[in-house]
C-alpha cells in the first residue's frame, strides 16, 4: 500500500501526509511539479521529527510515475466518484491518489486511475483537507487487508 500525491501544492497538507504515512509504514509518491520546495519549512514544521522515517519516492512527471511508479492497482480519491470508499475492496499494492489541493487532477490522470472512491459527505459540503482524506481511507484500506503496523503480533 502507498500513497501518492499528485503535484501538491499545499507544504503542510504534504507534511501531514508524510507523517501519516511514516506512522503507518506506507510509502508516499510525490508526483512532481510541486508547489513549493520539499524543504520548504512549513512541510517540516508539520511533519517534525517523522519525515526521516517516510520511504518516499519523487517523479519528476506523471509519465515518470507511471514509468517507474505502482505495481498495484491506481485509486484515485475523487469528489467525482461514484464509489465510497467504505464500500470499496482494497488490496495490499494499491496506491492511494490525491490530486492537487487546488484543483484535483486532469482528465488524462482522472481516466488512467484503476478505481475512483469518495468519502461522502454532508450536503452542501464540496471536499475535504486532503490530508483528512488521505488518512480516512489510508485507515479503511489497512483494516481491510490487515496491514496495520503491528496488527496481529
């Protein structure tokens, strides 16, 4: 399981979902161009200590992604999904997409994606914090396959 971002441009939504991940040793793509500099400080000061521990991968492009990126199966997390994420069966090598805090992904990106999931939400309501997203179905997907750090040890 990973989670990849495609070109973020919010540092500390990107820093939370780094230390999401580092907290539940999942890998993380960025997908290049970003909309700051990876040292930026605000990315630290939201990741902290947590950043070290994250395998993360970064892509030049999305062709560089889809080049040297995923094994698995590509979910994008979408607003325009049909599909909730609850009801939705994870496997072990999906990468997790979010798109841009700004403005999602593009079509092209969109069509590529092996499945769209959504987390509902209340009417009237158009999307969460892409870190909220990212970890309420990050959640979902290691409960389902069992991978949880330390889950039946």
């Amino acid at each position: 399981m990973r989670l990849a971002l495609y070109q973020p441009d919010i540092p500390q939504n990107t820093g939370a979902v780094l230390r999401l991940a580092a907290c539940f040793g999942v890998g993380v793509d960025i997908i290049e161009p970003c909309g700051f500099v990876l040292d930026d400080k605000r990315l630290k000061r939201v990741g902290m200590d947590y950043l070290n521990a994250v395998d993360l991968v970064r892509h030049a492009s999305w062709a560089r992604f889809l080049e040297t990126g995923a094994d698995g199966r590509l979910v994008l997390l979408t607003t325009a999904a049909d599909t909730a994420y609850q009801d939705f069966r994870f496997a072990v090598d999906d990468v997790l997409l979010c798109g841009r805090e700004s403005a999602g992904v593009p079509d092209d990106v969109h069509a590529r994606a092996d499945a769209r999931i959504k987390v509902p939400m209340a009417a009237g309501a158009r999307s969460l914090n892409i870190a909220m997203a990212a970890a309420i179905v990050l959640g979902e997907a290691l409960r389902q396959t069992g991978q949880y750090p330390g889950e039946g040890k």
